[in-house]
C-alpha cells in the first residue's frame, strides 16, 4: 500500500530528515531507515520595498539626542525583515529592524548641536533590495529653546505573564498623558525594536501585535518617549510560547449502508468512509480499508475494518462494516396450484352467483408469464349434473382487465379453455414465480336436483 504525506510550513532552501513508522493492528512496529529531501530554492526578490515615511515631525528642541519614528510600510511580493536605515544628511546615524508583519520603527538619534539636523530614511529587504530615501523631517537643535528634560511616566502593561499556543499575539498597555504626542515601543529582551505606536496627546492606552518565537519565552519591555526625545521605561512582561500537543484522534465515519448485503457471484463494492481531524482536517486519503476477508463467491458474513491515524499518530476507533453476501435468489417456478379455499359451500337453485358455490385458487405461474386461462367440466351427482357453460365464471386482482365480478371471463363450453387473462401484478414478489389469487364463482339453475357435485378444472399457462 503506498501511502502519500503533504507537508506545509517548509522552509526553502533547507536540507530536512525522515523516518517512516509501520505498524500494524497487533501492533507490531517498525522504523525506517533516515530520508533527507532538500526544499528548492525561494525564487528571488528584485522588488524594492515601499519607501519608508517619517511620522516625528519636525520640530526644535534643545536636545542631544532625539527619538525618529517612521512606517515601513508593507513588503510585497515576498515579505521579509527590512533594515531601515536613518541618515542626518548622507551620515548614517542609525538602524532599526522591521520583523515580518510589521511595520512600525523608531531610532534614537544624537543631533549635532546648534543647528538643522535633516533626516531621511531607506528600507532595504531581506534579498538586497533598497528603496529610495524617504522625504526629510528636520529637528533643529537650538539651545535658546526651553528645554523639556522630564521623560513621562512610565509605561506599564495591562498584559500580564502567559503561556499560549500561537504565531502573534496583542500586546497592551497604558501609558500616562504627558501633554503632547508619545512614540511607544515595544523592544524584545535583546533590545530590538519589534512594533511601535504614535499615542496622540490625551490618549492613554496603547495595543501593539507581536510576532512570537515559537517554542520560546519571549520577554518584552515598553518605552514611551515624548516629543523632546525624552525616554521612560517598563517592567518586563513574558508571554511563552508553547505548541499545544495533540491527542485527539481523528473520526471515521462510514458511508452507505451498514450491513451491506450483496448476492453470490457479484462484485463486491467498497461503499467507502471518510476520516477527519481536529488538527489535520481531511484525511479520508489515508484510510486504511480492509476488505480481504469478503468472500464474493461463498455464502456468508463478513467485517471490513476501516482505520486511519493522524500526522501525530494518534489512531481513530476502529470502525467495521458488516458484508452479508447471500445466495442469488431462484426467481423461476413452474404451473402449479399451491391451494383451494372454499369460500362458499352451500347453494341455492335460484341461477345466481351471490347464491352459488365460490372458491379461491392459489397459483404459481413462472415469474415472466404474462397470461393464463382456465376451463372445467360439468359437474356430476350421480344421474344430475350441472352445465359448466354460462355457470361458471372467474376474476383475479392479478389482472387489471379482469380484476372484480364486473369484470370476470364466463366459461362458455365445458373442458374448453376460455378467454385469455392477462397478468400484469404478482401478489408476492419475493416468493420465486408470480403468485395469483384467482376467484371462481358457479351459479346453481333453477330446478337443479339437490346433491353433493364435483367437476375437474384445468389452468393453462402459456409458458
């Protein structure tokens, strides 16, 4: 049995190992020796990234120093971590790090005393490609302006130590009003800045998604820096990243019927089933259907199994369809007369049938006969007898032409078979043949001797 895996989340250029584990119901295991595959190559990115904005606008102040803040805007067609680059005329003074998914930077600068520091900034992605330089912002630093020398109060967090199973995750706070706008940064335990947010004047909390390290603790700090560059600090705030195992097992449910009932000498045919998975989604391709044990050429009762595992392992309850392959049924019969039912015994002489004698055959004709007819003697008792001819009469709800006593064929001669009926139901499709009920009914003339008559009969079929 071959069976295929995909996989998702690769990454490119990457040389990976593998092992393939059998194992069967017992179970028996085994494991495989070590595979290796090598992920191709990404295709190249010559794109250039969209050119950085400066959001700080441009201001004087009496600082050594002063925060830049600017969006990176978002990098298509392959996103990666871009550098930018912030330049105080063509001198590189500093360089802040984007990581995928966001778009917001902030570089502290040192701004050349008493004079127009005019900044601009460059985006270059993973792949080496660079934008063009951003439009200038220009932070004059004059002594003779007053000097705002207090950082705001510190930034706190409203997000509080956890552990979740997740690619990013929402991180909160709040952060005092200090009189005018705010830069809030969040950096990572290794100083990088991981996501920024402008907080206008008068507003106090602040929300900032994070891309996480997977299978990590990721620790987190915050500043806020005001509009004099002036900086403050946070606490800590650890958020771990721990993937949640899984243990669910996969469903299998069966389509068609269950028992399946097939007849000798058939084909058998697999109804089939489908497998789903918490985690996996649809795995129906990799079921397991055992169907060995059914036996198309004997009569008996069969299992087919069905099983399937999920990518980590865990295996569905088993679930088992029941085949019943029965003995072809013998459809095929021949003329007979199963029964007679008197239904009326006793007669009066008054040449009627509601006053005559009646009886109800029961008869078996082979399954493809269309037709039949009847005939009868003259009944006898000792030296009397009764004339078959215009006495006798018979209908069957088997023939729709000749269903009811309105309906019914007259014999006309005695030991001569009369009209043709017509068959077109079958009283009992499952007994081999077609079934008929057929109802004969004798009229009794008036001044006929009394006694005890009989007479033969005689059906004729024509197959």
């Amino acid at each position: 049995m071959r069976v295929t895996r995909s996989l998702t989340g690769l990454t490119a250029g990457t040389v990976y190992h593998f092992r393939v584990l059998s194992s069967d119901a017992i179970p028996n295991a085994e494991t495989s020796v070590d595979g290796t595959f090598r992920t191709s190559e990404p295709d190249p990115d010559t794109v250039a990234p969209p050119v950085p904005s400066i959001i700080t606008g441009a201001a004087s102040v009496n600082s050594d120093s002063y925060q830049i803040s600017g969006n990176a805007g978002a990098d298509t067609p392959t996103p990666t971590v871009r550098t930018i680059s912030l330049y105080n005329g063509a001198t590189l003074v500093g360089t802040a790090v984007v990581p995928i998914g966001q778009t917001g930077w902030s570089v502290s600068v040192t701004l050349t005393q008493d004079t127009a520091n005019s900044f601009n900034a460059v985006s270059a992605d993973a792949f080496g490609n660079v934008s063009d330089a951003s439009s200038p912002v220009v932070i004059t630093e004059d002594a003779t302006v007053g000097a705002d020398t207090t950082p705001p109060a510190d930034p706190t967090f409203t997000t509080v130590d956890t552990t979740i199973d997740a690619d990013t995750y929402e991180l909160t706070g709040f952060a005092s009003d200090d009189g005018g706008v705010r830069t809030i940064t969040i950096k990572n335990s290794d100083g990088v800045v991981v996501g920024t947010a402008i907080l206008p004047e008068g507003d106090e909390d602040w929300a900032i998604e994070v891309v996480l390290e997977q299978d990590a603790s990721n620790t987190f700090f915050v500043t806020s820096m005001d509009a004099s560059g002036n900086l403050s600090n946070s606490d800590d705030v650890t958020i771990t990243e721990e993937s949640t195992p899984d243990i669910t097992p996969p469903v299998i449910t069966l389509l068609g019927v269950n028992p399946q009932t097939l007849t000798v000498g058939d084909s058998y045919v697999e109804l089939g089933a489908t497998a789903s998975d918490d985690m996996d989604g649809d795995i129906s391709a990799d079921l397991d259907i055992d169907s060995t044990a059914v036996n198309m050429a004997e009569v008996g009762t069969y299992t087919v199994t069905y099983n399937v595992s999920d990518a980590s392992s865990n295996g569905a309850t088993e679930e088992t369809r029941t085949v019943i392959v029965e003995a072809a049924f013998d459809d095929t019969a021949l003329l007979v007369v199963t029964g007679i039912d008197a239904v009326k015994t006793y007669a009066t002489a008054d040449d009627s049938y509601a006053n005559g004698w009646s009886w109800v055959y029961h008869i078996t004709v082979p399954t493809n006969e269309t037709s039949f007819k009847m005939k009868f003697s003259d009944f006898i008792s000792g030296l009397n007898s009764i004339l078959a001819a215009n006495n006798i009469r018979f209908y069957s709800s088997q023939s729709s032409a000749h269903a009811d006593q309105g309906h019914a064929i007259d014999i006309t001669a005695s030991n001569s078979y009369s009209a043709v009926a017509i068959l077109d139901t079958d009283l009992d499709s499952a007994t081999a043949g077609r079934q008929i009920e057929v109802t004969v009914e004798m009229k009794v003339p008036l001044s006929s001797a009394g006694g005890s008559y009989s007479g033969s009969y005689g059906i004729f079929s024509e197959i």
